[in-house]
C-alpha cells in the first residue's frame, strides 16, 4: 500500500474546485509565525504529530515561506534533473518532511458550521490536522485546495498542524526549470460558510454591434448580479445583450464592477467583455487578431522565492506594462490568484499555465512519462480543473496552456478536451506535442530566424509527428504560430531581438512571442552578498546559472535586455524624418493617449524643442507630418551632428506609470545633406583589405632607445609603448581580441557557443611581441605580431602614432595569419570576440562624459535602445550588475569620450568616426575569473576598452548564435583613435595614480 504522498491520488478529503471569489462572508487569514520542525524524512517524522502535547522541539517559520530559505536545509536548482531517482511515482526516504504547525483563536461569533480551510499554494504535497483530527490531504503545489473543516473547529483555541513533503508522486508532474522551494508558499485562510459557491461569468463582445453579452452562472442558481454602472439587474443564467458596452482589451482594460448577491454573501467581481476566437486562423479577441509582445514569468522573489508579495506583483505589471509588453505566459504553473486580478486591472494577455512539467523524462527517453500514461490521466486532469475553475473569471486569461515541456501524451487529449468542454470561451495551447493535435496554436521555442520565417511564410517542414497523418498535419498547417520562449535573457542579452520582431510584425501567421524570461531566479539567503544559483552548495547535479535568464535582476532592476525589448517592440513606431510618419502599431486603441515632443541637438546638446500637432491616429493607421525643423540646412560645420529626437509620451497618468512617461522614440540625423534613420543600425565592420602604410623602415632596435617624445605623447622605447599623454600616465594600448565570455558567448554545453572556438584558437591567452618600434619624422610605427601560445594562428598588429593637433593619433592595422579557417588539426574560427585596443589609466580618472550611443550598454545586435546623445556616468556606474560576471557596459557609437578626475582634468579620447568603450575597474581576466559579483574587487587603475567592434551576443545560451550580419569575423581591419589630454586649466599635470 502506497503513502498518501507517493500514491497517484491528487488528493484526499478535498472540495471541489470552484472560482477564487471576493466575498463579503467572514473570513481569517492564518498567514504569519508557525512552529515549524524538518524531519530528514517521513520516517524520522513523528506519527502524532497532530496531537497538541507532541514532544517536538519547535521551531518558527514565516508562513507563506518556503523553509529552505529560513534557515531550514537549503534550496536545491535543477533545469531538467530530477533531484531524486527517476521511479515514478515512487519518492526517496530522503524526502525533506515539513511540520507546520499554528494555534489560532476563533472568537465565538464566528460561524463555524460549513467553515473551509483554503491554501493556495503548497509544494508539493501536505496532510492537514485540525484539533487533533485528520482533514485530508493534496498535491498540486502552485493550485489551491479547500477543506470542509466545519465540525472540527472549536470555539477559542485550535489547533491548525500541516505536515508537508518536499517530494511526492506529484513531484513528477513538476519540473519545472527553477528552485526546488518545498513549503506553504501562499495564504492559509480559513472560510466561514460560502453561500456563493462558484461563479462563472460569460462575458462577450461583438465587436460588429458593439453589445456586450453576458450569463452568470452561479451555484447556487437563485443568486441575483447586479451591475450598477450598466443599470444591470440579472438572475444567475439569465443571458442579456447589452447594448454600447465598452470591451476589455490588454490596450484599454475596462471592468465593470458587478456584485453576486445571495441573501448572506455577496461577492465582488471585475467584468470585462471581450470575445477570444480563433478566427481564419488566427487567435483574435473582439474580431482582431492578436499580436504578443510578451514575457514568460516565474514567480521570483531574491529573499522570498515564489512567497510573493502583492507588491512584488504589482511591480513585476507595471514594469511589463512600462516596457511595453502586452502579455504574459505564467511559465510554468498558474501564479498567485492575485496576480491576475492585477492583469485584468492594469491589461496584458495572459496565458495561464498549467502546472505540469515532465521534463526530466529525458533521461529515461521518455520512457514512464506521466503524461502518455492513463494511471497519471486523473492526476494531471485535476491540475487542469484547479488551474480553470480558480482563474475562469479573468478576463485577461485568454489561452489555457496544458503543460510546459512535457512531451507528448494521451492525456494531454484528456485534459484538452475537458477544458475545451468546460470553457469553449477561451483558447488551448501545448507547445510540445509536435503534432499540435490538442492545441489551438503552432509554436515552438527558440527557433532560428530563417525557420521562422519558412513558418511565417508557410513554408516549414513537416514535423516527424505529422508526416503520416495528413489530416493532423492540415490541421497544423491551419494554426496561428506564436514564440512560446524565444531570446533566451541569460547574463548578457539576449541579442537579435530586432531581427525577431522584423519577422514577426512581418507575416499574419506569427502572432508574437513571449521572451524568456522575465527574472533571474537569483537567491539572496539570510546574510548573503552575492545571488545564489546552482552549484553554490556544492551539489553534485545542478542547472548551474542556468536559471540567471531574466529581463530583470533579481532585485527587479531592469537589465539592459529589458531596456532593448522595449524600444523593439514599442507599440508606436516613428519614421522620418521628412515626413514624419507615425505608425499606430497597437491592435484596438488610438494614440489619443500620447503626446508627441521633439528636440533638436546639436552635438548632443538640445538647441530647439516642442509639440508636434498629431491628428488621431486608429490602431493600425498611420499619419505623415512635416518635419518640426529644417531638416537639410544649407551649410554646416564640419563634425557637427544635428539629430532630431521625436518622442511619444503619457499624455495623462496611467494606473502603472505618469504623465511623461516615454512609449516610443526615434531619432534622425539631420544636415549634411542624407538623413539617417537610427532605425538602421549599422552592421559590424567587414574585414577590409590592409592599405599598404608607406613607412620608411628606419627602425630603431629594442631597448636600444629610453623614452620617445611624440607631440603630448611620452613612450617607452623599446616597446613603443605609450606611458604618457601630456600628463596623465597611461599604459599604452595594445591591441585586444578577447573578452569575458558572455553567457551567450558559452552556448549550451559547447554545443553552440562561439567561446570553444575562440580559446581553440587561443583567443583567450594572446602573447604580444613587438618586432620594430621605427621613429619617423612625426610618426612613430610600432609592429607586433599578437598570438596564443601552441598555435600558429595569430595577428600582426601595426599601431601608427603621429601628432595631430594637440593631441596623438593612432592608427591601428590587424592582419590575420595562418590558419583561423581551421585545418585537418584545428578547428575553424568564425568570429573574435573584438577588435580594438586595451589601455590602463589613472584609477581618479572615473567620471566618464561621452558623445555617442547610451545612456546603457550596447552591442551589434542589441543596440536599439542606444540613442545619440551627451552622457556622463562614473566607470562605477557603468558596469552592468549581472549575477554570473561576463562581459558587460560596453557603450557603442562613442564618437569622443573624456575621462575626467575629481578636477574636471584627465584624457579624452575621439574615434575616427566612433568607438564602442568600455572603462572598469578590473581586467578582463578578473571579470572572466569571477563566479559572483563580490569577487570583483577594483584595482589600482582603470582598464579601458577601446573597441572598433565587438562580436555580436545572439541568444546561444538557449537559442540560435549572433547571426552572421552581427558576427564579427576574422580579417584585416583598420581603425583610429585620437588621444589628448583634456583639462579645464591646460598644461596642468593630472591623473598621477593615486596608488
Ligand atoms: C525551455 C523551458 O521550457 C524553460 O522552462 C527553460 O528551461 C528554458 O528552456 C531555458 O531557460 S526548454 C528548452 C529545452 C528549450
């Protein structure tokens, strides 16, 4: 005979799942301090724990918590692994048993009779203890369940005892990427009677006629709805049109208020009419078609795990809503109840996920999957019941999705035909059944973007599922295809968002995406510094960092890849600048919400701005308007940069962000004569052919020279190199091909990263040797050939340095040698991870003012959101905080930057036109060394990149690589950077090192 928690029961003693209502009847929250003990197993645990003078040495916990992070074992991240021996549905001794236990007082007008006790969330599986007296028992960790506890309570004292299991049968259904959190992770609450038992509200919109349609259904059915505002009085399954109704979309979230009302309870809900369809094809709500600017979210918290607070959730909306993303997918598991509620106020789409995940049948080849196993059917079909009943009255919810990565299965057919009974209101999705038999959507996850645009252009493969069924396989052909996971967030990046959204806005078929994802799942545990991830406790298998993927850190700043999915999918899209075309990019509302400003600069400082008058534009449309300035002046300075800056903000405040608050922009070049859109983006340098320099060879031998005075330059001269610029000590720069590989940049497993080549090739521990420092006349060459140790692959290097005005011009040459093409022994290199210059500077050198791309860090493919302009930052400021160190803050387009000490003196760099730059305080080697940020400790100087490219990041760690057009491949290049010392008081020596 199997234990509760081992056997294939969902549960034991518990109500039937219903709507999680808003109700006016009594009720007790029992969130708060419990005595909590861990056992090493359900062996080790006492059997009367139940019993009030059980002699256990208690300890406290926070419920909701998660008892690993209190102080109690500790949590445990897997990606794909089951953290026990794949024996389904068996568990292991080992299994981490959790007593709970809490008195509370019931005062003696509550009551009792019919009383329910309610958990929303409990992981993975509990058996509850009322007085002494055995309630029963659940699993389904991120699903409510309900207890009839009416006769066991008493007036006064009682006591609530809930013992929890880390691992159960249910366990299996859940492996989901993320921390293993054992625990009562969400409310307790204990129910008076609910006289409302379920409701069910049928809400519609004809978008032809504009009436709203709506059915009530309630249990029980004398319930009467009334809706003030609409003048509305209705009996439980009475249907009424209403005429002139206004819809709820994500764009324009409008509720009505309406009240259920028996006699004893009343229930508040949120009404928002709108009708889901698949129409044509398509997913469309009120007769549009959708399009998804959306994230997959985990419920993360630093410190609390997945114990979320309101206001965490509240943040995690009104940051997706300042971003511009419209939807969200609940990867992987129905999140907080309250977390829709929010959705439903603030508007975004949202696919409410099961809480089902398999995924660690890989490692049996999917051999005992529960989900084409029918013992499992009854499980899993109560997981999809919880996950409808609870959230059906959303009106944000708009898509069931059955299960993430779970393979296919039978059951799925069971789960989907159930839901699909229950709720023809409402669309089904499953992304992993390549058949797409249960599911109203194509999709797949991190494709290509070739592959998606053969779907975009129904032109794809037939998937092995459906190659001997053509009538599935027609099916599959007729479905509207979305990104379930695409631009995988890992550390740095993701880049390519740009190219994705091209593809998508490009074909009907492809109705968006959702990014993942939307939160590192760092941990903060009591008096830690650093965010943990897998492996920091030394376990043997683990995800490693493999969770560290989120748009935001995990303190909910938002990274840089935020920052990017915002400008690339902004609802508005600006072209110009003559017209001045503004595009309405949403799919129901005008823009009569925004304001469009502009400003003109020269040189990055504004010189004229103001209003520009737009007529209402329809979702959908366009205007064109004349420009605000003179967009081709007849004359102009030479290297002056005159950009027009046209900007769509709130017109108004919004409930998730104020007045001013910037939607969309865009940038043009003006003068000059060719107006250049910003949206073009220039693609990274191509090798180019090496001019022959012309020198006269009057070399002077190593060491055979002391110093050499160039213009405000000082070198050393038997290596050439630069130590002094005016006065400020530098060392010189010295060309650089390597940075800390990013996430990214590593792939998954060496499968499809770039970094394997790059140290194959050596990339990583580069030698310089300088062959020739040659003293012209007004110019001093220096020659060097850079290369690893063991191969023959290596670079020459030509660094020509001549006095220009008051400052030093160095002209940089790289040639490759031998073989970076691969040979029969060594494998081919596609790509260096930069071209350009390393260089060290006085550490009081640390406030940087640049003229180019900010105010973030950028790179080939994620430099959308880099607008021209005049920055300043510390080097501090700079650097991009990701949890697992890697290359970061570099800042693009830079056309001249100045390092300036305390004084305002220091060193100023142009490029010859740009540069991309990147200042910290350590080296490449220490930020490639680093596991967390705290073993980043500042040296004594600041070490300066000088780039003319950096490869691009692509989405390798869960995804395809940069792709060729931001690929930065070997060959000869060529660039130029002009150093001078800069200083409010010239001639004034500065930037000793303050060592
Ligand atoms: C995909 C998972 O669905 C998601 O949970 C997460 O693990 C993501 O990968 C990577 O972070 S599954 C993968 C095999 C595509």
């Amino acid at each position: 005979m199997s234990s509760y928690y081992e056997d294939l029961a969902p549960g034991s003693g518990c109500r039937e799942p219903r709507a999680w209502l808003r109700s006016s009847r009594p009720r007790m929250s029992l969130n708060g301090r419990w005595e909590f003990k861990l056992w090493s197993g359900p062996a080790e645990a006492p059997a009367d724990v139940m019993r009030p003078d059980v002699d256990v040495d208690w300890d406290e916990l926070e419920v909701p918590g998660h008892w690993v992070l209190q102080g109690h074992d500790r949590p445990r991240y897997t990606n794909t692994a089951f953290p026990f021996p794949i024996d389904p549905p068996r568990t292991p001794d080992a299994n981490p048993t959790g007593d709970h236990r809490r008195w509370f007082d019931l005062p003696d007008d509550w009551e009792r009779d019919g009383a329910v006790l309610r958990f929303e969330g409990v992981d993975s599986c509990f058996k509850v203890w009322l007085n002494g007296t055995e309630v029963g028992t659940a699993k389904g960790s991120r699903l409510p369940s309900e207890f009839h506890v009416g006769e066991l309570l008493r007036p006064g004292r009682n006591l609530l005892v809930v013992r929890v299991h880390q691992w159960s049968s249910g366990s299996y259904l859940e492996d989901q990427d993320m921390w293993w959190l054992p625990g009562i992770f969400r409310d307790v609450t204990l129910l008076s009677r609910p006289l409302i038992d379920d409701v069910f509200v049928h809400a519609d919109y004809d978008h032809l006629t504009g009436a709203g349609t709506m059915r009530v259904d309630v249990e029980p059915s004398s319930a009467q709805i009334t809706i003030p505002e609409l003048g509305l009085e209705l009996q439980a399954g009475e249907k009424v049109t209403i005429a002139g109704v206004e819809p709820w979309t994500a764009e324009v979230p409008r509720l009505y208020d309406a009240q259920v009302a028996v006699h004893g309870e009343t229930v508040e809900l949120r009404i928002g009419f709108r009708t889901v369809a698949m129409t044509d094809g398509l997913l469309t709500v009120n007769g549009q078609p959708l399009f998804f600017r959306g994230v997959n979210r985990h419920e993360h918290d630093e410190r609390r795990g997945r114990a979320m607070t309101v206001e965490a959730m509240r943040q995690d909306l009104v940051l997706m809503k300042q971003h511009n993303l419209n939807a969200v997918r609940t990867a992987h598991y129905p999140p907080h109840p309250a977390f829709l509620d929010l959705c439903d106020e603030l508007g975004l789409w949202v696919v409410d996920e099961c809480d089902i995940e398999t995924h660690g049948f890989i490692y049996t080849d999917w051999r005992g999957n529960p989900a084409d196993d029918p013992d499992w059917a009854p499980m899993m079909l109560d997981r999809m019941r919880r996950m409808v009943e609870r959230d059906k009255n959303h009106p944000s919810v708009i898509v069931w999705s059955l299960a993430n990565e779970s393979h296919r299965g039978r059951n799925f057919g069971t789960l989907a035909e159930w839901t699909r009974g229950r709720d023809p209101g409402r669309a089904v999705f499953y992304e992993r059944d390549r058949s797409y038999e249960f599911s109203d959507f194509y999709s797949l996850m991190y494709t290509p973007l070739e592959d998606l645009e053969a779907i975009g252009t129904r032109t794809e493969d037939v998937p092995p599922e459906t190659e001997d069924d053509p009538e599935l396989e027609t099916r599959r052909r007729g479905l509207p295809f979305v990104l379930a996971e695409y631009a995988h967030a890992m550390g740095n990046g993701p880049g390519g968002l740009a190219d994705y959204q091209r593809i998508l806005e490009r074909y009907p078929r492809l109705q968006g995406g959702f990014v993942w994802e939307w939160i590192d799942h760092g941990l903060l545990l009591p008096g830690a510094i650093d965010h943990v991830y897998g492996g920091d406790f030394g376990e043997r298998v683990h995800g490693a960092n493999f969770c560290i993927d989120g748009l935001l850190f995990p303190d909910r700043t938002p990274s840089p890849g935020l920052t990017e999915y915002k400008k690339v999918i902004e609802p508005v899209r600006i072209t110009g600048p003559d017209p001045l075309t503004i595009h309405n990019l949403r799919t129901f509302a005008s823009l009569d919400d925004l304001e469009f400003v502009w400003s003109e600069e020269l040189d990055g400082e504004q010189i004229d701005a103001g209003r520009l008058e737009v007529p209402e534009i329809q979702a959908g449309s366009t205007a064109a308007l004349p420009p605000p300035v003179e967009t081709q002046p007849p004359t102009e300075m030479p290297g002056d940069e005159r950009w027009l800056t046209v900007r769509a903000v709130l017109a108004k405040d919004e409930a998730w962000a104020a007045a001013g608050h910037e939607v969309a922009w865009a940038q043009f070049r003006l003068g000059g004569g060719s107006a250049e859109d910003r949206h073009d983006a220039p693609s990274p340098p191509q090798p180019e052919a090496v001019v022959s320099g012309g020198v006269q060879e009057r070399g002077v031998g190593r060491g055979g020279l002391g110093r050499v005075v160039l213009g405000v330059g000082e070198f050393e001269g038997s290596t050439g190199r630069l130590v002094r610029v005016g006065g400020v000590e530098v060392e010189g720069p010295e060309l650089d091909l390597w940075r800390a590989p990013t996430d990214n940049d590593c792939g998954q497993g060496g499968r499809n990263g770039v970094v394997g080549e790059w140290r194959a090739a050596g990339l990583d521990r580069l030698l310089h040797r300088v062959d020739g420092v040659e003293v012209g006349q007004d110019e001093l060459v220096v020659r060097a050939r850079v290369a690893p140790d063991g191969l023959g692959v290596g670079v020459r290097a030509t660094y020509r340095w001549v006095s220009a005005d008051d400052g030093l011009r160095l002209t940089v040459e790289v040639e490759p040698e031998g073989e970076w093409g691969g040979t029969a022994v060594s494998p081919r290199c596609g790509s260096w991870p930069r071209v350009g210059v390393r260089m060290v500077v006085p550490s009081n050198l640390d406030t940087v003012t640049w003229f180019g791309g900010g105010p973030g860090e950028a790179y080939a493919d994620s430099r959308e959101a880099a607008r021209v302009g005049r920055y300043t930052s510390t080097v501090d400021e700079l650097q991009t905080p990701y949890v697992v160190p890697q290359e970061n803050g570099s800042r693009i387009d830079v056309r001249w930057a100045e390092l300036t000490d305390a004084q305002g003196n220091g060193l100023r760099v142009e490029g010859a036109p740009y540069f991309q730059l990147t200042a910290r305080r350590w080296t490449t080697e220490d930020l490639e060394r680093a596991r967390h940020r705290s073993d980043l400790t500042p040296r004594d100087h600041i070490y300066l990149n000088l780039d003319l490219a950096q490869n691009g990041l692509g989405s390798a760690s869960c995804g395809p690589p940069a792709t060729p057009q931001h690929t930065l491949e070997p060959g000869h290049y060529t660039f130029s950077l002009t150093f001078h010392q800069f200083g409010r008081s010239p001639g004034h020596a500065v930037g000793a090192s303050d060592t």
